[in-house]
C-alpha cells in the first residue's frame, strides 16, 4: 500500500508538540557551506559574566540545537554547533574575537582587544543551557560592538544559525522569515487571486492570470493594471507590499480597482481569495504521445499530470501510444509527490525507502494498487540537473523495468531532509534520512543512471538513427544494464562515467523517446535492457514521520522567481 504516514514528537526543550511535515522543502538556496575552521584568536583579561539570559534569543537558539541533536542524520556535539555559531557570529565584526578553552571549560569574548566576557561552557547534553550561552554571547557582543547592535535581529539570529549548520552536510541550512515564508507558500500554496505580476515604473502589470481562479472568474486579463487594492493606490509603493496585501487568508475578500487597456477610468472588483498553487507541470502532445515537463514537485503536480492524462485521453478518443515524463533540471520538492506521481504508474512493488539515525526515518513506500496508467509506454528524461524527488520517481520506474530513462546521469542527490518550522517562524532544514532505490541501492552520490544515454550523442538526425540502433542491437544496456544493487563504489565511479551528466536539455532526448514509445518492438528492446528490479528494498519499519525530500540544485534566480511568482 502506498504509505504516508504523519507523526508527533514531543519537544525535548520545552514540553511543546513539534509536527513533522510530510511535506518537505521544494525550493532552496543551494551555496557551499563552508565547513567550520576554528575560531578566531582571542585575548586574555576579560570580565565575568552575569547570569544566562532565558529569554526568546535563547530559547530560539536552543530549539535549533535541540532539533539538530534529535533528528540530523548523523550525531553533532552542542559544543561544536555552538562554538561554529559564536564563529559566524564574528564575522559580523571584525573587532569581535572568541577563544574556547577546553581545559578550563570556559570562553571568553574580546571586542577590540578588551575583554568583555567569560563564559562557562555547560554540559555537552544540554541543549537548553547551550542555548542561552549563545544568547548570553550575541548581547555582550551587541553591547560592546555598536555595529553589531546596529543590526536587525534577524540578521543576527542568521549568522547564528549559519554558524550552526556550517557542521552539517550541505542540504541543511536555516532560512530566515521572510525566505521561509516565500518557500511555505511555493511548497504548500498561499490565499490569493491567482495572477502574477510585473512592477515597472510604478505600474503593476498582469502578466498572467491562473484559469479558474479568482481573477480569472473576475475576468481580469494580462495587460490589465491593478491601480489600487482595498482602498490604497499602488502608485509608489515597493513590489513586496502590493504582492502582501494580494494575499492574505483562504476565503476572504480583496477589493481591486483594475484599469483595462484603453480605457479612461479603472474599474472596481470585489474578488474571494482561493488557494493558490505555484504550477510545475508544463503539458503537450504530439499526435497520441503525452509530454509532462516537471519543473518540480509541489502540493498540485501529480493531481496536474493526472488532470492533463485525462484531458489528453479524451482528445485522443481513450487511446494513448505512450507518455514521456521530462524530469531534466527538475531539482525536485516534496517527497510524498515523488511517491504518488509513481504510484499512478506501478501496479504494486516498491517505490523508494528512507533509513536514517532518528527511528521515524524509516520508512517504506509502495505502490497502492490503484495506479491509473499501468500499461502504457513509459518514457522518463533525465539529465545532469534531476536531482532529489525527480530521482527517486525515475530510479523508481527504472528499477521496476516499468519505463525507458533516457538522457544522462543524474545529480545523485539522496538524502531526505525535513523543514521545521521555528519560534521566530524561520525554518530549519535538516538532513534526516538517506534514500534508498527498490533494486537496493543508495542515491546519494550514485543517482541515476539511464538505460539510454544520450551524453555523447549530437543533436541531428544521425545521433537519433545512433540511438535507434543502439536500442535495437541491445546495445542500450550494456554496462548500463549491471545490478545497481551489486556495484561497489570504484564500479558505480565508472558507470556514470560511462554516462557523464550534463545540464543541457537536447531536443534528441524527446525524439528519442517518442520514436522508442511509438515502435512496440523498440520499446521492448529498451526495457529489456533495464538493470534487474528487485522485489523490494531492505529498509525498515512502515511507521512513523513521513519526510520529504529537498531540492538540491539551486533554482537560478530564486530572487528574481519570488518576484515574478503568482499572487
């Protein structure tokens, strides 16, 4: 059965429940963090300090180490979070200084060569206590630094938190409100009227409207101005602000004044705010082959693609040839989406398991039995860009031989994080769980690998009669074909080095798999060449917290995407 299963575990630090999502983060910012290098030079002669601060500061930082200590794949000291913390803390001015002693269970604070205080360093268990050192720390640091006082908290709360993850592997990281914000409502959906925007000289411009949603039903068109909302002009006011006050709560209302193209006065609307879903899925078809583009998994893809087969099969009469899911520079979302969207298409068997340190991140995931297109042709692309949800739905239907990967080998993104929502509504994101293919093999790293590669082939009509008969001679396979499960790591080096990834996304991939869906024999061929699936993963238990997958090459422009997105 498929499984999805939501859990709550109680709050360590201060009694209060913590939910786990099942939905993880589907967008997020992809920089190296840099790993922790020791901390800054200090001097001797500083002055003791008083007691530990209880305040919100502290109780923020200790739910991040607490968090971090409970459910991060791999066990990390409070000591060393929190001395890479007070580290990035530093940075922020250059006169601040810390130095740790081990021996004498303290460090002491310096600003400009004056000392400003000595701390003692608590139990190494004790995240709380942890956690108010650090507060203890950023408000000697603001009182002895008058730039660093001169900052918004957030910022300071970042570099704190920065510090803290620069430990952990890469894909955890802490996003401040106002990003954690923009990310909740691409995964999840946010109340709005279903348009997106354009700011320029002032004027609010639609450039798109959502079909059937609020604007839509109001008839508001592109080209059309939004010159005023519930009352207020938006004549000299910033991007951010318009875009915040289009939003606001499911089912309630917004007033508009809209002026049309050529017309002398604006017009008065009266709109009800409705769920809005960034979408990720890009549709078409060529005679009776389907073409899903899948730029991401948020809360709407496989209701989208489920939709579009629809509305396809009934232009087609009932009658598909094949479907191609293109995940190339898919950089992935939420896990769940990943399971059903292979669950539409798998009868039974599994899809993907997830083990890690904490008990609940072993899970298990299979096919419900209640796929709806379990017999048509099945053509999955990917490239050196696919990464995360969009791997494990294409090693999911690879392994099970129930569709052809064509393209190039995939970024190898296989861990599984979780976002937790935190007291000052930022999030942190945490690595929790790793991922685990049906045939048994771990993705991190290794990824997927095609049945076709497409790496060194051209882009004209002679690569596609190359891939044609590669297919048809059995050459598909190959190497290709070996047991993932079997390789050891110098092997798993030189199969995707037989099939290096790239990031470009050559028209011969689609030719590829249209002329492969459209030739039975062929298809036969190409799958006949897939790795052997096994009958399932060894993964452990079917219970406990269901955690999603993140996205792991950077979305280009995530800045510029926040402020082009649907309001």
């Amino acid at each position: 059965m498929l499984i999805a299963v939501a859990c709550v575990l109680p709050y360590k630090g201060s009694g209060e429940p913590r939910g786990l999502s099942i939905r993880a983060l589907s967008y997020l910012r992809l920089a190296t963090v840099a790993a922790w290098a020791g901390l800054l030079l200090a001097v001797a002669g500083c002055a003791t300090r008083g007691p530990l601060p209880a305040d919100g500061e502290g109780q923020l930082f200790a739910r991040g180490l607490d968090e971090i200590d409970d459910l991060y794949i791999e066990p990390v000291s409070n000591r060393r979070l929190a001395l890479a913390a007070i580290e990035r803390l530093t940075r922020l001015d250059g006169d601040l200084g810390v130095s740790d002693s081990s021996v004498a269970g303290a460090l002491a604070l310096s600003y400009g060569g004056r000392g400003i205080g000595v701390f003692t360093m608590p139990d190494e268990a004790n995240s709380r206590e942890w956690g108010e050192l650090l507060a203890a720390v950023v408000t000697a640091a603001k009182d002895a630094a008058p730039r660093l006082a001169a900052l918004p908290q957030d910022t300071i709360n970042e570099a704190v938190f920065d510090g803290m993850s620069a430990p952990l592997d890469r894909f955890s990281h802490y996003s401040p409100p106002k990003l954690a914000r923009a990310q909740r409502a691409a995964r999840d959906g946010f109340g709005g009227i279903g348009v997106t925007l354009e700011a320029k000289s002032d004027i609010f411009r639609v450039t798109a409207v959502m079909s059937q949603g609020p604007a839509d039903r109001a008839g508001i068109r592109p080209q059309d101005q939004i010159v005023a909302i519930d009352g207020v002009a938006t004549l000299g006011r910033s991007y951010e602000e318009v875009a915040r006050q289009l939003r606001g709560p499911v089912g309630s209302a917004v007033a508009l004044s809209v002026l049309r193209p050529g017309a002398a006065q604006p017009g008065d609307l009266r709109l009800s705010r409705t769920l809005v879903i960034a979408p990720t899925v890009a549709v078409s078809h060529d005679s009776d082959i389907a073409v899903f583009h899948i730029g991401g998994f948020n809360r709407s893809t496989t209701q989208r693609i489920a939709d579009g087969l629809a509305q396809i099969r009934q232009q087609e009469g009932g009658h598909l040839a094949g479907i191609v899911l293109d995940l190339r520079s898919s950089p992935g979302g939420l896990l769940d989406q990943a399971v059903s969207l292979a669950d539409l298409f798998i009868h039974d068997g599994p899809i993907v398991s997830t083990v890690g340190r904490h008990p609940a991140s072993h899970q298990y995931f299979a096919a419900s039995g209640a796929g709806i297109v379990l017999e048509t042709p099945l053509a999955v692309l990917i490239n050196g860009g696919s990464a995360s949800a969009a791997e494990i739905l294409a090693a999911a239907l690879q392994d099970v031989g129930r569709a052809v990967v064509i393209g190039s080998s995939s970024y190898g993104k296989g861990t599984v994080q979780t976002v937790l929502r935190l007291p000052n509504d930022g999030e942190l994101t945490l690595t929790w769980a790793r991922l685990i293919t049906p045939s048994g093999y771990y993705l991190q790293t290794h990824g997927v690998v095609p049945t076709l590669c497409t790496a060194d082939l051209g882009d004209d009509e002679q690569a596609l009669e190359i891939g044609l008969q590669r297919v048809a001679a059995g050459a598909a396979g190959g190497s290709l074909a070996a047991p993932r499960a079997t390789l050891d790591e110098v092997a798993w080096s030189e199969l995707r080095r037989s099939c290096p990834g790239r990031r470009t996304s050559p028209a011969i991939d689609l030719k590829l798999a249209e002329r492969i869906l459209a030739d039975p024999k062929l298809y036969g061929a190409a799958l006949h060449a897939l790795p052997g699936a096994t009958t399932g993963a060894t993964t452990g238990a079917t219970t406990g917290a269901t955690h999603l997958s993140e996205s792991a090459p950077a979305l280009t422009g995530l800045n510029r995407a926040l402020s082009s997105r649907p309001h």
